[in-house]
C-alpha cells in the first residue's frame, strides 16, 4: 500500500449530558481523528479514543498523539507493507499504546477497503445486515437513572447497561429491574470490587443480569476466574483484554463466559479479529464495546459487530445520543434497537469538514 501523507486532529466536543462513572465524569471529549491518503487521493479513516486523563486506561490523547508522531507514523512509513495486517503485526514491536495503534491501523483497514471499492465489513467477513444496539444508562441519580433508561427502552435499544460501583448497585439493579422486568440488564463495574465483595456480588445474581461487566481489577484474570466458579451470572471482560495473550489467559482460566471486543482498547483489527477468533472457537459469547466515541469510530465499529459472533447488543448508539453534532456527514443512527450495516466503501462514512474544523484544536499533516 502506497500511503501519501497521514494528518492527525486533535478535536473536543462536549458531551450533550455528562457521563457518569466511579472512576470519571466525562464532559469534554477530546479525541483524535486520523486521516491517511494515498497517491490517488484516496483517504482512509481512523478515531484514537483514549481520554484526557488516564483512568479507563494507562493512554491519553497526550501519550496517544506522541506515540502516533513520534513512534507509530515513523515506524509505518519506514518500509512498504502489502496488507493492513502487517501494520498490526509491525506494531507489536511497539510496547502498549493500543490505543494510539487502534487509531492508525484502523485507517489503514479503512483506506484498504476504499483502495478495493468495497465495504471494510466485506474485507473482514462480515455477514450481518443489522448490527445489534444496546445503551449505557448514566451512574446519576435514580430518578435520573429511571428517566434515562425509559428514554432508551422506548427508542428501542435491546440492552440497557447500568454502571456499578460498591454501595450504588444492589439498589440501583434492583430499582431497574423492578421498572423494567423483561428488559436484558448489564451492569459495568470498571474495576470497582476485589474478592472481598464477593458476597456483595453474589447477591446480583438473583435480577437475572445478562453479564456483569469487569467486576475486578484490570489485571486480575485469577481473581475473576475464582470469582466466576462461584457467580452464576456470567463475566465480561473488558478491561483486561489487550492481547490475544489476555484472552487466551482467560480461557485458560475460565476468567469469563463473555468478552466485550473494543478495537481501540485491543489495539485495532488484527489483535480484535486474533481475539474473536479465539472466542469463537472457545465458546466465550463477544460484543462490541463503546468508548463514548465520535463517528468515525462508531463506524468501524459497526464493521467489527457484522461478524457473525456478535450476536449480543453491543454499545452501539446513535451519534445524537451523546453529540449535539458529530463529525461525520451521515450520523449514526439507531433504529428499533438495530443500526445497519454501512454500505458504503471502507466504513462508510466521510467526514463532515464543517463540523470537524469547528472542533479543531490542532492539526498537523506528515508526509510519508
Ligand atoms: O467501560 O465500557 C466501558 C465508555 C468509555 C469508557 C469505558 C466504557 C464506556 C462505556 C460505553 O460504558 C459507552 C458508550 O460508548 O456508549
Ligand atoms: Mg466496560
């Protein structure tokens, strides 16, 4: 693949309502969208989605946007390569900063579907027509929490997730459940409890929640394995799965009965497809997971959620759930708790040019 000049924006939007979690309130977003052009003019896409501080992860669009320049771009342009693949593999070399890799390997895939004429969802044997939808429910107040989740249920969303901490989820599981007896339930941890909650944990069981979303720490496969013998509630992780490695760790372990795949956390399609690969093949369910993502990176993911194993609502919602205006042209829409496929070349979506220089902190352009 010919590349020409890769220009990365560094962009912050706020969000239309905060997003609550144990660890972060989220506003602002700040983002990185990446544009890789070949010699045609041919212009592949891609979104790193690390935050401004590092609390769902180690990266920020700080280290993010020096390991792009200062690493990744450098180590991309440095000899030809014939397929995105060997992007992923070359940047194995690069230690972490999955994000920053996500964020230009995904462009390359992108440009790679262009470059072919046909949808990125094809390139990578992809079979659904509608992805399906879920949505996150804010940790507010109840009555908030309440309001928003009715809200979702009558937009049509097939899952609701709830976020969880240690004394706001027995009450807040309960109340939802109560409102909502057939609705399918989620509830996200981000880390919040040890082995010592397992009491405490083993009382959700009894609200029939789909799966419980990383209830242990990020780096704790044995914890979450000894925690799984004694939950009949299923865990997803989320947090803990970077590599390949990760996840063939949690299978060997029984850490999970479920996976979210989240392309910017496992550090793009090549690791994202090794991971899928391997939960299919080892009978763990997959969904794809958000990252409170601009459009460019909702539209990737609804390539990766064309897989036939996403077969669980992923955190797919329409771009007007969190932005007043996304930077894309056609915003993503959700509809009766599907989106569908993008038809389009590469992901499908262009840039809206207005609304991005609007949100513009910086840009710069490298030529290759
Ligand atoms: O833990 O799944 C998470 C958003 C940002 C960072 C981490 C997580 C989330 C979400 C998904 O819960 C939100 C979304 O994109 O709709
Ligand atoms: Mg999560």
């Amino acid at each position: 693949m010919k590349i020409k000049n890769i220009t990365l924006h560094i962009i912050s939007m706020p969000l239309k309502k905060p997003f609550v979690t144990h660890l972060q309130t989220v506003e602002e977003r700040e983002g990185i969208i990446v544009e890789v052009q070949d010699a045609d003019g041919l212009i592949g896409l891609g979104e790193g989605v690390a935050f401004s501080t590092p609390w769902y992860t180690e990266e920020t669009v700080k280290t993010s946007y020096h390991m792009l320049k200062d690493v990744l771009i450098p180590l991309m342009i440095s000899s030809p390569f014939p397929h995105p693949k060997e992007i992923g593999k070359r940047f194995e070399a690069v230690r972490g900063n999955s994000m920053a890799k996500a964020a230009l390997e995904m462009s390359i895939w992108d440009l790679y579907a262009r470059q072919q004429n046909v949808p990125l969802w094809e390139i990578i044997g992809g079979t659904r027509h509608e992805i399906l939808a879920g949505a996150v429910v804010g940790a507010n107040s109840m009555t908030g929490m309440i309001e928003q989740a009715e809200v979702l249920v009558q937009e049509g969303y097939q899952r609701l997730k709830l976020k969880i901490s240690p004394g706001a989820d027995v009450g807040i599981v309960k109340e939802l459940r109560d409102h909502f007896p057939s609705v399918s339930l989620l509830a996200d941890a981000n880390s919040a409890y040890t082995l010592d909650d397992k009491a405490r944990l083993q009382t959700l069981d009894e609200f029939g929640l789909e799966m419980i979303e990383q209830p242990l720490g990020v780096d704790d496969l044995v914890e979450h394995s000894l925690l799984q013998k004694e939950l009949s509630t299923p865990i997803c992780l989320d947090e803990s799965i970077v590599t390949p490695l990760d996840m063939k760790n949690a299978i060997y372990l029984n850490s999970c009965g479920v996976v979210n795949i989240k392309l910017g956390r496992v550090g793009g399609y090549t690791s994202a497809l090794e991971i899928y690969r391997l939960c299919q093949e080892n009978s763990i369910k997959v969904w794809c997971g958000g990252m409170i993502e601009f459009g460019v990176s909702r539209a990737h993911n609804l390539a990766l959620a064309t897989l036939e194993g996403f077969s669980i609502p992923g955190d797919i919602s329409s771009s007007s759930k969190y932005w007043e205006e996304d930077i894309i042209t056609s915003p993503i829409v959700v509809k009766n708790g599907v989106a569908d496929r993008l038809a389009g070349q590469g992901i499908g979506v262009e840039l809206n040019r207005k609304r991005l220089s609007e949100v513009t902190r910086y840009s710069e352009t490298f030529n290759a």
